[in-house]
C-alpha cells in the first residue's frame, strides 16, 4: 500500500533522526485505503459444506417446531441489521465491502451493474470500520434482527478471530419471517449470540449479537444473507438495481444509495494509529486531553496527529477540516481532495495544538455531512495541587502502587495517566470508589493524573521514585 510505502521509505531516509522524520511530515497529510481484509472468492463466507447444514438444520428445526412452510402474503420489509451500541462514540460505523454477485457464471456483477462483490457471494457483507477488532474487543456494534420472526437457527461458541477462508463453523443467526422468507446472520462474536433459543420469536431490531470474525471470516463483518424461500437456491438480494433480475421491488424498509460517501469518524490522537495484522487488536492512540506542553511520540513538540476515517471515498469529493475553539471560532483549518475511490480510507496530519485551556472540536465535512469530536486542552495552570478534592493519590510520592480514589460526590469518569511529554501511559474508565494501579513499570519521574468526569477535568501531579 502507498502509505506504507512512504513511511517506510523516510524511516529509511530518516533513520538517524526520529526529528527528521517528524519533521518530514509535520503538517502533510497522509493516508490511505483502510488495510482491513475482506472475504473473496477465494475465501467465500459460508462453504458449500455448510450451506447443506444449515439447509439441513433449518429443515429439522421447522419440522421440530411445526413450520410448514407458513407462507402469507406479508412482504418483509428490512431495516438496516446493524446498529451502534451505545458505547460507540463514532459518527457511523460500517461500510459495504462486498454485495451479492448476480452473475451466475464466473464474472462478478452486482445488484447496480458494478463489481462490488465477489464471484459465487450470496449475501451483503457489511465490514465494521475503523479498528474492526477493536470494536469487536469493545462490543460496539450490534447486529441485530432486520425484522420480526421467529429464530430457525443458532449457533454460539465458535473461534471468533478467524483470518482466514475455512471451515470453521460461524456463530450465527437464521430468522424465518411470516412471509416464509428467512434472514441469516452469520460471523458474530463468540459468547454474544442472544440467549433466545431456537423457535423463540424476535421483534424488528432486536439484539441478536456483537459483530465478529467467526467462521469463514478474513476479518470482523455481518454476512447478510435473504432466502425467499427454505434453500439456497431461493437467494434473493435485498437491494434492488438494474442488474438484479431476480427481484424487481427492494426489500429494504429504505434502501440505502449504492455509496455512502461520509466521515465515519474523526479523532485527535497522541501518536501514529496502529494497525496490526489480523487478528491483532488495532491501537487507536485516541485522546480527550492535551496537557500543555505536549510531546507526541515521533510529532514535533506541541502537535498531535488529527485522523479522518471515510467510508465510500469518492474521487473529487473535498473533505473540509477545522479545529474550532471554545468559542466556535475557527484555529486552523484545510482541505483535502480525494484522488481515489475507496470503500474505507483514512487520512492523518500533524497540526499545531492550540494552547489555552478549554475544550476545543475537530471537525470534518465530507460529502455534505459533518462529524465532529471534542478534546480539552489542560494547560499547565489546570493543575490543582491542593484545592481540588475530586479525587485522591496515596501515596504520593509512589513506587510499586499507587491507590486513586474519588470523593462521594463523584460517580466515575475517565482516568489518563501521562508523562511530563505528554505520552498516555495509561488510561481506562473509573467508577465510584477507588482502585489500585501497580506504578512497578513506570520510570521515576513526574506524571500527571487526570480525571474526567461529567465534563469536568482534573488534573494532578504524581511523583514516582524506585530509589
Ligand atoms: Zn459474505
């Protein structure tokens, strides 16, 4: 991929100097498609071999349940099967990697005559982005049922980090509809399925798991699958488009249009995304807070890395970013014009963080459509040494263990440990109460320990000393 390609190649040029590289890319952009793999012919996300069990199970399984074939007129109207948990700070979550293929021989064709799926592909496979495994870690994205029915098939338990095409067995779903259709649900994340059992009934949009990559699966998405009917062969596609000759009408409540172009989301981060090699766990290097002065690893004193995520990029389209200040007046702002298509992309620059104390918004606007976050700027005056009583440290100075606790008042909030560079040593959600850290691996030296809670940010210092 180009942007690794031009990494590595100033990494080289730079080696002698982390500054130079730096440096080389102070306020360029940079970017890319997003590198998250998905299923192709090669790796098909249900086997032949399994479409006879399931074939098989779901003729069991209406047999079991007194399911002939209870055929009405109804049509089944589908929403959308996923959806955000209410955990997921993101402006939208997903893309479309790969769609049913129309062309029944070996070329590829989908529902709108273009080549957005893979030869043989029977259902939509809906890809969770950005840092899919992350998501999948953080129980982000819900799959849930695109309309009411009656659970035909279920399947938990399985290997949930597949990579690869195989035949492994996907934790799945198969709902049967009044109108005798059927939707299937398939590569969740193990031990998320609903606890409903087979010949239960769900509602339209009911929970139904957590998106995974189990079963023949290169990487986290939903196989969205229509039978019109109890086989294979009674596939349909539920987006209707020139190219779909089996069904005239969409099956849709509301069809989605063929691209989405929109920033997923943006992000202000203290470093370099990470993105590691399926099945590895992507790092965001995500963070809220900037304590002036900052250091980022590998950024020139006082910059962080500003990240847009974009789905459905579209050649000529201009994202415009800003950051905003407390006041909604604008500190910086740029453009960026797209020279690709790509079905998820991302673009990172280092900017200059401003420094007065307040919470500021980055924003991106792309296609018509806004996505903003906020981030705080804690300047060195933020730092309440006797004051403030939201929160204590003992002891303080610290070697091996330090414990936190918050006051009554306070319920829980965001706990940020940095150095005096302004790196994230740590950081994770605090409830009432307190807890322990072990200080063992931290360097002597000064640190600040933030609290966020209920908008409000508190910063401490911590000394640690292992002399
Ligand atoms: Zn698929």
């Amino acid at each position: 991929m180009k942007t690794y390609f031009t990494r590595s190649f100033l990494a080289v040029l730079c080696s002698v100097s982390l500054s130079c590289f730096a440096q080389t890319i102070e306020d360029k952009g940079e970017g890319g498609p997003n590198p998250a793999s998905a299923n192709d012919a090669n790796h098909p996300c249900i086997s032949t071999e399994e479409y006879k069990v399931i074939e098989q199970r779901c003729a069991e399984n209406r047999q079991l349940l007194g399911l002939t074939t209870p055929r009405s007129t109804a049509v089944t109207a589908l929403g959308w099967p996923l959806q955000a948990a209410g955990n997921l700070p993101d402006c939208s979550f997903y893309f479309i990697s790969a769609g049913v293929d129309h062309d029944t021989t070996t070329g590829i064709l989908d529902y709108n005559c273009g080549s957005r799926t893979y030869d043989g592909h029977a259902g939509t496979d809906i890809a969770i982005f950005p840092f899919p495994f992350y998501k999948m870690d953080s129980n982000q994205v819900q799959v849930i049922a695109a309309a009411a029915g009656t659970i035909l098939y279920k399947s938990d338990g399985n290997f949930d980090k597949n990579c690869a095409g195989n035949n492994l067995t996907a934790n799945a779903i198969i709902i049967t509809h009044a109108d005798g259709s059927q939707t299937h649900y398939w590569h969740m994340k193990s031990g998320s399925v609903t606890t409903k059992s087979v010949g239960q009934t769900v509602a339209a949009g009911e929970y139904l798991g957590i998106v995974g990559s189990s079963g023949s699966s290169t990487g986290p998405h939903l196989h969205f699958e229509v039978w019109n009917g109890t086989t294979a062969s009674s596939l349909i596609d539920p987006f209707a488009g020139s190219c779909n000759t089996w069904n005239a009408n969409t099956w849709w409540a509301t069809q989605k249009p063929y691209t989405e172009p929109e920033a997923v989301k943006v992000s202000v981060n203290t470093t370099d995304i990470v993105l590691p090699a399926c099945p590895a766990t992507e790092t965001t290097n995500e963070s809220s807070s900037y304590t002036i002065p900052f250091q980022g690893l590998g950024l020139s004193p006082g910059y962080a890395k500003f990240y847009m995520y974009l789905r459905d990029e579209t050649s000529g389209l201009v994202a415009n970013l800003s950051i905003l200040n407390p006041n909604g007046t604008t500190f910086n702002s740029w453009t960026r014009t797209s020279t690709n298509n790509y079905h998820a992309s991302y673009a990172g620059w280092s900017k200059l963080l401003p420094t007065a104390p307040g919470t500021y918004t980055f924003k991106a606007s792309y296609n018509g459509i806004d996505c903003s976050t906020q981030f705080n700027i804690l300047g060195p005056l933020a730092i309440d040494e006797a004051t403030d009583h939201s929160f204590n440290i003992f002891p303080n100075p610290a070697s091996s263990n330090i414990t936190i606790s918050l006051n009554e008042n306070i319920s829980g909030g965001e706990l940020t440990i940095t150095d005096v560079a302004g790196r994230r040593i740590t950081s994770q959600q605090l409830s009432a109460g307190s807890i322990q850290l072990s200080t063992e691996k931290f360097a002597t030296g000064l640190y600040f320990v933030t609290v966020e809670s209920a908008g409000q940010v508190v910063t401490q210092k911590l000394v640690i000393s292992h002399e």
